[in-house]
C-alpha cells in the first residue's frame, strides 16, 4: 500500500490519524459491551433451560 501525502495547512504538517483513549473507550461501549452482556444473558437462558452451563465462568468449576 502506498503512504498517503503528507498534508499541509498553511505551511504546518498536519498530524497522522491515531486511535485515541476516546476512541477505545467508545468501541468498548458501543460494541464489546452489548457483545459481552447479549451473551451472558443467552448462556444464562441456555443454563435455566437445559441445566448445562455453557458460561465462561463453568471453567472454574
């Protein structure tokens, strides 16, 4: 992949685009957190039902 130019504005370099703490924070909970809560609440349902835990917390049993 080629490197973009690097932009100017009025003489001054213009810094590269980076992931910042906000940033983070934001996928944290806009994505992993819905992610993290849907699924518990399904291995939750799934151990009611069946009596089976699927959870990450049955590995330390």
């Amino acid at each position: 992949m080629a490197k973009p130019k690097v932009q100017t504005i009025s003489g001054y370099r213009l810094k590269e685009p980076r992931i910042t703490p906000m940033a983070l924070w934001l996928f944290f909970l806009k994505v992993a957190l819905p992610v993290l809560v849907i699924g518990g609440i399904i291995d939750l349902v799934v151990q009611l039902t069946t009596g089976v835990c699927t959870g990450l917390w049955c590995l330390a049993k």
